[in-house]
C-alpha cells in the first residue's frame, strides 16, 4: 500500500514552497530571543486533520513539531506480516512537510499496538529479523523527515516491584532485555542522523512505586549508554493525573543523572487527567494549568526539554476519556485548546515553556 511515498527532496520542496520554513528558521528564532525554550508541538490524527479544518489550522498556526497520535504504531501499519500501510503516516507527514513543521516518530518498540501475528512469534531468530527489519523499511521511509524517534516506548511494568525486570511482550519474551538496544541500533543504522528517545511515563510523581518505576528507567539508561548503544534522549510522556503529587525532589535527582549521562530531556505526550477535578470549567481548566505549570517548572529547573509535546491539541480529540471518564459524564478537558479550538490557561502555561510557533 505505497500509494504514495514522499521523498526527502519533495517533500522539503513542499515545505519550502509552504514558506513555513524560512520564517522557522534559526536565525528568526535567535532574534526573537527564543532559541534556548523547547519547540511545542502535539500528536496528530490523520483523520482529523483531513476533515476538520478548525483543527488543521490550530495544528498549523501552534505547533513547530508533530507526531502521528497512532500512524506509526505497528497495529497500524503492519496488519500482517507482508504488509506495510503508510497511508495514515504518509498524510501527516505531507501536512507537516507543507507547512514547513517538524515531525517525530512513536514508535517502534511496544507492547501497546502488536498485531496478533507478530506477538505470536516465539523464536529469537525470528523475532530479531522481524523486529530489525521493520525499524529499517519505517526508518528509512522517513529517514531526514523524522528527525526524532520513540524507538522503545513503555519497557517498564507499571510496577516493576510487582513482575520481572520488563513488561512482557512478544520482543521482551523472546529476546529479553536485549530488545531495546536491538531496536536502538537497528534505528540509529537506518537513519544515523535520527534523535533516538527512550519514552515512559508515569515517572514524575510522589510514591515508592514511581520511585521504583525512575530506577528502572535509570537502569536502562545507563545499560544503554555504558555499552555504547545510540540513545540520545529521555522522554517523558507526562500524563499527569491532576490529584498525583508530583515528587520535586525526586523528578529533580532523576533529571539530573539523566543530566550526567549526557541525554537530553523530552516531554513526548503531555495532557492531564481532569477525572478527580470538580466540574465547573474554570476550576478545572486552571486547575489543569497549574497541574502542567508544576511539572513543567520542576523539569525546567533542571533541564530545559528540548521539545513539548502534548497528546493532542484540542479537546474535540483526546484518547483521555478511553480510560479515565469522569463519574458525572461531563466531556474531559485535558488539553491546551477546548473543543471549539479556543485556548485554555494550559495553553498559555505552554506558552511560557516553547518557542512561538512563527
Ligand atoms: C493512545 C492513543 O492516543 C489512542 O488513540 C490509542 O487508541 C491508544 O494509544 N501512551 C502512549 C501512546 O505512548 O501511544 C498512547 O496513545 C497513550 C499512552
């Protein structure tokens, strides 16, 4: 299903005929005094952005930086072992090529979005050749167009006190933990030019289980960097649930061995959790605010994140309310633009952390 294949030189034609990019470019950002603050960006629906023009202009007017919200995913693009369908992550690439924006990957490794024939795999050989050979055809598809990947996401259990080291899956169960740096090198080998980031979530808040789930994600860190294995980033999903602490002390010791490590710091798929919230929207929509303010100062005191990313930019889209509807059934308001597209305190507390998107 190759209907359509941008190259690198097409689709930066495009990007250039757009003329997005030149006002993008370095120089624009260094004279609006913006260079040292993270792009802002959000996941993106395929869908969406053909049929709703509200949110294809939100996206183009606010976002320096896109990534498909499940384009990318393995159940998505591999529904069996013959095919690759890139339709989806060929329109959001286009749309991002058009406007001059950038554009990251999510993601190559993941228990969340395995087709049923590849978790039925059970030998190594064959999970390494699947494994490898899928990073290197999606890889290189994009090779110059993303310039950054979730190339591991989610390896730790939710508690990893509670089950073995990894979260089980068909790549951890037949290749152990050499899965990651297999996937890592195997992406670095595709487009050596490519950020690679190792994504997790729930690693910001108060609570010995979230303590356990930094250690984890330290350990492999480290595993990777001390054998040499391309890793370049850490990112950090930041679904914030808004009644959970986050742990300034500990959030701020795990950033800083990240720090000595030499990776950089992303914040890959902010949005926050208004279940607990009261009802009436202002509450909620600053209560929201202030949720992502504490997170993002307690990030930034240590490690401006090179990138911000939201999990998508309006509330008319949020996988939010796939697991945590609110009692009274009143709609979520997770993210920084309510579903008329208008912006919400998050917004502006985004703003204060990101570049301007133009
Ligand atoms: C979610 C998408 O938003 C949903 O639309 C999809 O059905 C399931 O996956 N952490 C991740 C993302 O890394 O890939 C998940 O995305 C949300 C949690």
């Amino acid at each position: 299903m190759t209907h359509f294949r941008p190259t690198r030189r097409t689709m930066l034609a495009g990007a250039l005929a757009g003329s997005g990019l030149l006002a993008r470019g370095p120089s624009a950002l260094a004279a609006s005094g913006g260079a040292a603050r993270a792009v802002y960006g959000a996941a993106v629906r395929g869908d969406a952005l053909a049929n709703d023009p509200a949110y294809a202009k939100a996206i183009a007017e606010r976002c320096r930086t896109i990534v498909p919200e499940g384009g990318l995913k393995w159940a998505v693009i591999r529904p069996n072992r013959e095919t690759f369908d890139f339709t989806e992550a060929d329109r959001i690439a286009a749309f991002a090529g058009r406007l001059g924006l950038g554009l990251r990957g999510h993601t190559l490794a993941w228990y969340g979005a395995m087709p049923a024939w590849a978790e039925a795999i059970t030998s190594r050989v064959e999970a390494e050749r699947v494994l490898t050979g899928h990073i290197e055809t999606v890889v290189s598809r994009y090779a110059g167009l993303i310039t950054s990947w979730d190339v591991v996401n989610e390896p730790i259990p939710d508690d990893p006190a509670a089950s073995e080291g990894l979260r089980p899956f068909v790549w951890s169960r037949t290749l152990g933990a050499d899965y990651i740096p297999i996937a890592f090198r195997a992406a670095a080998a595709a487009d050596p030019a490519a950020r690679l980031v190792l994504n997790e979530y729930d690693v910001e808040f108060v609570g010995a289980r979230f303590q356990r789930r930094r250690d984890a994600l330290l350990g492999i860190a480290r595993g990777l960097v001390d054998s040499g294995v391309p890793l370049h980033a850490i990112g950090l999903q930041a679904h914030l649930p808004a009644d959970r602490a986050i742990d300034r002390d500990g959030l701020q010791a795990f950033l800083r061995e990240i720090r000595a490590m030499n990776l950089d710091v992303l914040v890959t798929e902010l949005d926050v959790i208004d279940a607990s919230l009261p009802g009436d929207v202002d509450t909620r929509d600053r209560r929201v605010a202030e949720t992502a303010r504490a997170f993002l100062s307690t990030v930034h005191e240590v490690v401006p994140p090179s990138a911000i990313l939201t999990w998508g930019i309006s509330d008319r889209y949020t996988w939010v309310p796939m697991y945590f509807t609110r009692s009274d059934g009143l709609p979520n308001r997770p993210l920084p633009l309510d579903a008329t597209m208008r912006a919400k305190p998050l917004m502006a507390v985004i703003e204060q952390f990101t570049r301007r998107a133009a």
